[in-house]
C-alpha cells in the first residue's frame, strides 16, 4: 500500500520519549521517501487541536509509561483529538526499567477505538527519570537496533498490504491487550509510597527566574512570571527538574524519595526493548511470519 506521510505523535516530557517515536518514524518515511511530520503533544498549547488522518498515512505513536499505564492525564486527549480512518499506526511506549505493565496495550486500545490500524509496537527502556541510577544510557545501540529492525519489518509489511485493512495485530500481542490496573508505587518498606500530592520544589537562591521550567511543564502549573511556584495538578514528570540549569528545582516528599530509593534499590537488572510486529493478509498467505 502506498503512504504519503509518516506522523511521529508523542507526549515526552523528559525527551526520552519522543526521540523512539522520531527514530522509527524516520526510519519508515526513508524507507517510503516521504515527509515525516512531527506532532509533540507534550505542552498544553499543544492539545488544543482535533487531528484527522486518512487511510494513505502512517501514525507513529509514542507516550511513556506511568504507573504501568498512559499517563492518565493525557489519555482523554488521545480518545478525543486523534481521529483516524482506516489509518496504519505503530504504537511505542517507553518504560524505566521496572515494567511497562499494561501502557502499550492502553495505547494499543486507545488508537484502535479511534480509528487507526495499530499492526506493531514497541516498549523500549529507557533511563527514569526518578533517577540517573535506572537503567542509565538507556536507550543504547542495542535498544536502537531493535527499534530500526522493527520499522524496517513495519515497513515491509505496509508495502506488501494492498490496503490497510489487511494489516493485522501481532499474534504475540493477543493475550496482552487487557489494561490491567495502575501499578502501586511502594516505599522502601514495602508499603504504599502516597505521592500523588507532590509538587516540585524550589532553590530560590539558585532560581535565576528564566522560567525555562514553566515553559516545559506539561500540565502548565508553573507561572512563568513566578516559576518558584507550583499550582494544581503535578505528573511528576520531571521535566522541570531535567530542564532547570541552575539545578534549582527538585522534590523533597519523604513518600516520593522512598519510592525513588526502593526503584534504584530494586530494579538494577537490565530490562528488554520488546517489539511486536504483525503480518499483512498478503504476507500471512505467502507465509510470512508474524
């Protein structure tokens, strides 16, 4: 089937995200030698828009894993704002080392019941950003040869598919699509770690005020005239903390810390990048492996 656009749609607060996203959509549109547009749905202004997409494109999607699922703050953006028809997608998720749980099979659910033709994803590893010491480097040269064999497979399978509707989901994915609850972050005693009520800190004699931290916060809770302050709604994202050059901001809730604690305590092991890639009706006749 023909494509005459790649999308790379994301939320990635802390980058890590969005560069997967990018790469394998890149890596499609260079096999197809179309455009590749990238939609960044990380900041409020963002989402703002409906998006519409025909049958002829490709949606690369891409959010990290919290507490084992989308982040729930954006999930009804996706349910409302990305409207497909008869669309290919390939859904990616990312994950800190722990697990990625039930987050692929959400976005996985979330785009099919928009309209888009998920037929491959991936869940690739990569640093925390709770912490430096998880799965730091991730994602590395390994992790990328995956996901670049994963498009280059993703590719060949849309080409092969005389029209979108013969793109099938993997077989390997068909006992992991259930969402399953939200995972329980614990402490390092082995109880609930209670964090939902923490907000980022701040140095204020370190603050230099350039408000770089309101202007990537995606809940946009930090005013820009005072990024001191942090009002409503924090995701814990991080991404203030990894864009302030003072080093300024930080979080001191004693739950959150020993969460943190029992993380880099627990999960030293090297995690997989996972991928999962289905077949066309074309390639399942001749064949081709799934």
């Amino acid at each position: 089937m023909k494509i005459r656009k790649v999308t790379a749609a994301y939320f990635s607060p802390a980058g890590s995200t969005g560069d997967v996203t990018e790469m394998i959509a890149s890596a499609i549109g260079k096999v197809y030698s179309v455009p590749v547009e990238i939609d960044d749905f990380t900041l409020p202004v963002s989402r703002e828009t409906k998006r519409r997409y025909g049958p002829d494109e490709l949606l690369v999607f891409g959010t990290p894993t919290y507490a084992g699922r989308v982040p729930n703050k954006i999930l009804p953006f996706l349910r409302d704002s990305f409207l497909g028809n008869q669309t290919p997608a390939i859904c990616c998720v990312t994950f800190g080392n722990r697990a990625f749980d039930s987050s692929l099979a959400e976005l996985w659910t979330t785009v099919r019941n928009g309209g888009f033709l998920p037929f491959a994803g991936a869940a690739c590893v990569s640093r925390h950003v709770f912490s430096d010491k998880i799965a730091p480097g991730r994602p590395d040269d390994r992790d990328r040869k995956i996901l670049i064999d994963l498009a280059e497979k993703a590719a060949a399978r849309l080409q092969e598919a005389g029209e979108a509707q013969e793109l099938s989901a993997p077989d390997s994915l068909a006992g992991k699509l259930r969402v399953g609850p939200y995972y329980t972050p614990l402490g390092t005693d082995g109880n609930p770690a209670k964090f939902l009520a923490a907000k980022p800190k701040t140095e204020e004699e370190r603050c230099t005020r350039c408000g770089r931290c309101a202007r990537v916060c995606p809940m946009g809770i930090i005013p820009e005239d005072d990024p001191v302050r942090a009002e409503g709604t924090c995701i814990k994202c991080q991404a203030c903390v990894l864009a302030c050059p003072e080093h300024a901001k930080y979080f001191d809730d004693l739950a959150f810390l020993s969460h943190v604690e029992m993380l880099e305590r627990t999960y030293t092991r090297n995690a997989k990048t996972e991928v999962y890639i289905g077949t066309s009706d074309a390639g399942r006749k001749a064949g081709g492996a799934g």
